[in-house]
C-alpha cells in the first residue's frame, strides 16, 4: 500500500477530490467510530479502510478531512492536527476538536470514504475520573485476574512502551497484591474491594514535547461461581498390560480443565518433548465435547509401537485450571501369558476321566473283578489252601408250603448247583443236600460253616413274615458264627424283592444294611442258567476267587478288600 506523500501535489489532490466526493463509496463502521479523549491528551485514529481486506486500492491516495470540509488535513509533523501514514493526530486534542471526521481512499478509478466521530472532553472539578467514558472491565473474584489499559498501540516508541502507572480513585496503587506488566495491571487473589474505578496513565514524548495518555476503566468484580479442580475420568491410576510392539491408544478423559491445559508427560517431560526423535508416540489433542452443561476434554496418547523403553517410564495424565490439578498415572506391563484357561480346562478333564471312571466302575465292578480273577488265577494246581474244603454254605428256609417249596428247591438244588459247581468249579455245601441223615444238625452245621468260606442264606419274602424261619437252629448258628466271630462273609439272595425287613432277624438286617442283597428275577428263562449273566455274576463277584488264594492275594481284590469281614488273620 502506497500513500501518496508529495506536499506539491496535494492541490491537485484536493481538487481532484472535490469533484469526485461525490462518487465516493461510503462504508459505515458504525462500532468503531465513537472516539473519546480527555482534553490535553494526544489520539491517534487510523482509517480503518486501508485494513480492509475485501478493498484492493493497488496505487491509491489516503486523506483525512474533517467533515464538510475540502481541505486536507496536512501532513506537517509541526501540525498540532496531522495525518501520519493513515492516521489523524491530535496532538493533543482540545475541546474544540469536537466532531466528525472522515478518510478518503483513492485509486483512478475508485473512491471509497468512511465517517469517525471524536468527542473531547475534560474532567469536571479536576477530578481525575471521568465515569462516563470510562470502559468497563469485569473480573472475577478468587482469581487472579488482570485488566488491561487499552489502546495503546499509537503511543509506542520503538515497540516501547513507557511505564504504566495505574491509579485507583485517584491514588497510585502500591499494594503487592498489583503487578504491572507491559500494559497489564496483575491482581493477586482479586476480592470484592478491588471493585472501582482505576486510572492508567501513559507519558509519552512526541518531538520533544511530553504528552500525558489515560484511560478511565470502571472495574466490576463478581463473585466467581464456586469451581473445583479438574477431574480425570479415565484412564484410572493402574497398569495396562500390553504387548511389545503393539499398539496402545490411552484417552485421557477429563472435565473441568481449561483448554489446553489437559497434557502427556512421561517421565517428567511433555510427551512431544521426549519423543521428539521418535515416531511411536503421539499425543493427539482430540476433542472437547458438551453433555450436561459439563465440558469433557480428550487428550489421547497413541503409542503405535510399544517397545522395552515404554515398560520403564510412567505416563501421567495432567489436567489443570486455575482451582487446581488432577493426575492419573499409567504404567505398561508385559503381558503375561493366562493360565488360567487352560488349568481350568485340565481340571474340568480331569474331573469328568475322574467321574466317568467311577461310574465306569460302579457299573462294571463286578465284571472288572470276575475278569480280573479269571485272567490272574491259571495255576490252579499250585493252590495254597486255607485249610477250608467248602467255598460256600448254603442256607434257605425249609417250608411246608408247597407252591413255595417247588420255586426255592429247584433254584438251590438245581441252579445254583448247575451255574456255581458245574459252570464255576465251586463246591458248596447245601443243607439237606449235603448233609448227612441222622447226623446232629447244630454240629453240622457249625463245623461245615467252618469249613466255608462264604455263607450264602438265600430269603424268601412269603416267609420272612412267618417267624418260622427265624427259630431254625440252624440260621442262628450261622449268623452266630458269621456274625460274632466275623470269619465268614455272608451273601444274601432274596428270591423276591423284599421291601421289609422288620420281622428279618437282627442279623439279617446287619447284613442287608451293610452289604446288600442279590435279588433273583423270578423267571425261569433258559439263560438264568448260563454264569455270565448279571444275577450270576453278582453271585461269582461275591464268591470267593474260584481257586483257593492265600489272604495277599485276596487284598489285590478292590471289594474284597474293602470288606471289613475280610479282616481274618489266619
Ligand atoms: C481501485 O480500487 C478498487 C476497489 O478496491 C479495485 O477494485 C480496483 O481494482 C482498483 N483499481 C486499480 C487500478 O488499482
Ligand atoms: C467543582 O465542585 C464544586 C463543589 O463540589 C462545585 O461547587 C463547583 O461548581 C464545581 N466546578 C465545576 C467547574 O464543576
Ligand atoms: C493469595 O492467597 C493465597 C492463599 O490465600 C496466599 O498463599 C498468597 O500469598 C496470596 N497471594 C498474594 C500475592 O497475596
Ligand atoms: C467511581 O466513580 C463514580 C463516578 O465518578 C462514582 O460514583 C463512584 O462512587 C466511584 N467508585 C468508587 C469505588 O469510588
Ligand atoms: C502528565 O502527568 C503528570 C503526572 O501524572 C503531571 O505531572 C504532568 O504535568 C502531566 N503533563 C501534562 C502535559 O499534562
Ligand atoms: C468421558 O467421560 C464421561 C463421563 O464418564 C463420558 O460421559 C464421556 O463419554 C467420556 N468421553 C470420552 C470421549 O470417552
Ligand atoms: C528420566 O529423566 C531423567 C532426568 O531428566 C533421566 O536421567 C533419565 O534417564 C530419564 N529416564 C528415562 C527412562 O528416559
Ligand atoms: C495411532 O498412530 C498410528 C501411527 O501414526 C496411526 O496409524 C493410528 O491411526 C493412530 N490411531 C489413532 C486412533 O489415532
Ligand atoms: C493417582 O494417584 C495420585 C497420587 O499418586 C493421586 O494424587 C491422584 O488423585 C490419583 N488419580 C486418580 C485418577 O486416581
């Protein structure tokens, strides 16, 4: 921008622009046209369509006239009214200086002006505060606040600006609360007295001469709404644990913080700072978002590449105001591989190999142990005799009912005979078989129990109502010897399922409780006879192994072993 300067020229100027006045262009800036000045003080008033930046002149003129008039204010710098560049200098303005003003811009082809209006004028009884055009300036309290004395700009020397002096109704301010910098008055811990009306006053020297430049500023202090300190949302003060050569992205989520006061720092350093060399890690000034009247800043931390070093540093996240910080440290850990996952899933594994082989065993207990004996015992020529000759005692009710009769015979006399001595190679002992006739029936059957290894009592339901069998001498003897001397193991056959067992001697219902009953099926199929069914296993399972063993072997034996009756140290 070129301003025509040539005193010669100015005649042609005015004369041109007298003719063209009148096609001038006539911004109206209404806001920025109201000037004030005490009376004796300089101001400067700049014609703001040189700065305007939808206005190209290109080669152009700049003049200032005072309104109505034709004649140009000149540009003498002895001039106590002067254009300087595009400004209009009163130095110092008077009363009389009242009115409006206007600039001209002019190219060949364009003309463009704009109206200011000035008004001086002088404190009343000398006061040095002059209220009504003061400007208004308004601080909170609690805060540290500052108020500016404003438009300055023209009255730089070289960018310096002479001391501020700053005055509160009328008296200067010592206090050590005040601060001055540049054109700055600092209040420390602003309270409601600091409300008022200040003064600031500015010399400046202009060609040898001292001018004095003030601004009025009437202070409003309000009492600051009760604020806090930040807060930090996320992330908490805890450890991430990451990757190496992962990437990690952290939001630092914060309310309460002023704008740009929510930041990274690793080990004492803003993130930029420490990374500066590096390209892994950034911290990205990511938004401020509104919810509820609450403002939320997020300031993300991008590491795109963890390495080693980032295991050794804590990231802190700060957030400031002027109440008070918040911080939230965060750490990375190598990631430790979970076990957990797989424990669990071997014992999950393990429970149910556990579960299934219990019940695996329950259900083929018996056939386990029959398998066992018949592929553990070959060398039945090498039997190691426990001195017994019979492998069991066989006891059944003697009744007179003949329907009965008929069922518990054939089954004692026929299959069991069939299936254990015929199939099996047991020898049994069956009473009224085996017995001899004329023979003392107690001592028989005392010493042939002896000479057992199991004793087989096989139950008929009908009967055990009937206190018959009950009182056979027999049955007492062989419970007798069963039970008090403990040497022989009883097996129950029920020939019918019996539910009670009230009327069943004591004995019986030991027996029963502790080691259970085989229940016969009572049809008679052809396959009842063959040994390796269920019933017929149960009763080979209860047997004695089908060679004569010697005690040791008998422990190998899980339910044999198990069987307290087995206690026998012989
Ligand atoms: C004169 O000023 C007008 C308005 O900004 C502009 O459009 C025009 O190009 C200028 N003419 C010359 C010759 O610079
Ligand atoms: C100055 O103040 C006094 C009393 O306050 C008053 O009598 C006098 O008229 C004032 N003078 C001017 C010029 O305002
Ligand atoms: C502002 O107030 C704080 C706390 O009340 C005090 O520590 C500090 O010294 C005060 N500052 C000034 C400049 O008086
Ligand atoms: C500030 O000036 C106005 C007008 O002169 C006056 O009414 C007011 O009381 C003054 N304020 C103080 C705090 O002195
Ligand atoms: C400028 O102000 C100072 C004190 O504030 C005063 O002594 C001096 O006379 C003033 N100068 C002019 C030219 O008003
Ligand atoms: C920040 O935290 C607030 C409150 O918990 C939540 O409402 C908001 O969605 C969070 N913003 C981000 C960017 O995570
Ligand atoms: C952290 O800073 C201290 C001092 O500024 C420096 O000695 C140290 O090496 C730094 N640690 C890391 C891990 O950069
Ligand atoms: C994090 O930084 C990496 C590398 O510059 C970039 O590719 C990725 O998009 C960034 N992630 C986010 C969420 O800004
Ligand atoms: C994190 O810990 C520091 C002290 O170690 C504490 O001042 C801060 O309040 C904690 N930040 C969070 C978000 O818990």
């Amino acid at each position: 921008m070129k301003v025509t300067t040539l005193f010669s020229c100015s005649l042609t100027t005015v004369f041109l622009s007298s003719i063209k006045a009148d096609h001038c262009n006539v911004y109206n800036l209404n806001s920025k046209l109201q000037h004030f000045v005490l009376e004796g003080q300089p101001l400067a008033i700049n014609c703001l369509l040189s700065k305007m930046p939808n206005l190209e002149f290109g080669e152009h003129s700049l003049t200032w006239y005072q309104a109505g008039h034709h004649t140009p204010v000149l540009e003498d710098p002895h001039s106590r009214i002067q254009q300087q560049a595009s400004s209009i200098w009163f130095l110092p303005a008077v009363l009389e200086d009242s009115g409006s003003y206007e600039c001209a811009i002019r190219n060949s082809t364009h003309c463009s002006k704009m109206y200011v209006k000035l008004t001086v004028f002088r404190n009343s009884n000398g006061s040095c505060f002059n209220a009504k055009f003061a400007i208004p300036q308004s601080v909170y309290t609690s805060t540290n606040s500052k108020i500016v004395c404003p438009n300055l700009n023209d009255f730089r020397n070289e960018n310096h600006l002479l001391p501020v002096l700053w005055y509160k109704d009328c008296k200067l301010i010592k206090d050590r609360r005040f601060q001055l910098l540049d054109n700055y008055l600092m209040i420390a811990n602003t309270t409601m007295e600091d409300q008022g009306n200040y003064t600031c006053h500015v010399p400046f020297n202009y060609m040898g001469k001292q001018y004095n430049v003030s601004r009025d500023i009437s202070l409003q202090v309000t009492e600051s709404p009760p604020r806090n300190p930040p807060e930090i949302f996320s992330p908490r003060n805890h450890s991430v644990e990451v990757k190496l050569g992962s990437n990690i992205i952290i939001d630092c989520n914060t309310s309460g913080a002023e704008v740009d006061h929510v930041f990274w720092t690793v080990n004492d350093s803003y993130i930029d700072h420490y990374y500066k060399h590096s390209k892994n890690v950034f911290e990205i000034y990511e938004k401020e978002i509104f919810l509820q009247g609450k403002s939320f800043l997020t300031v993300r931390l991008n590491i795109s590449k963890v390495s080693d070093k980032e295991y050794e540093n804590v990231f802190v996240c700060h957030a400031l105001n002027s109440f008070g910080q918040a911080v939230a440290h965060v750490m990375l850990r190598h990631k430790v591989p979970d076990f957990r996952g797989p424990l669990i899933g071997i014992f999950v594994v393990g429970f149910l190999l556990t579960t299934a082989t219990i019940l695996f065993y329950t259900f083929f207990k018996v056939d386990i142990v029959l398998w066992y004996r018949s592929f553990h015992c070959p060398f039945t020529s090498k039997e190691v005799s426990d001195g017994k000759t019979y492998d069991a005692f066989v006891l059944y009710p003697t009744t007179n009912a003949v329907a009965y009769m008929y069922h518990l015979d054939n089954f004692v006399l026929n299959l069991l005979p069939e299936v254990l001595e015929q199939q099996c190679g047991y020898k049994l002992f069956i009473v009224g078989r085996d017995d001899i006739p004329g023979q003392a029936v107690v001592s028989i059957t005392e010493d042939t129990i002896q000479q057992s290894r199991r004793l087989m009592i096989i139950l008929e339901p009908e009967l055990s109502s009937c206190s018959r069998l009950e009182e056979t001498s027999e049955q007492h003897i062989a419970m007798y010897n069963a039970l008090v001397h403990c040497g022989i193991k009883v097996i129950l056959i029920e020939m019918e399922k019996i539910e009670d067992y009230t009327n069943m001697p004591e004995s019986i219902k030991y027996i029963k409780q502790k080691h259970g009953a085989i229940q016969w099926k009572k049809n008679f199929a052809e396959e009842s006879q063959l040994a390796n069914t269920r019933f017929w296993k149960n009763v080979r399972y209860r047997m004695p192994p089908r060679r004569t063993v010697s005690l040791s072997e008998i422990h190998l034996l899980p339910q044999v072993h198990s069987n307290p009756v087995m206690t026998i140290t012989r």
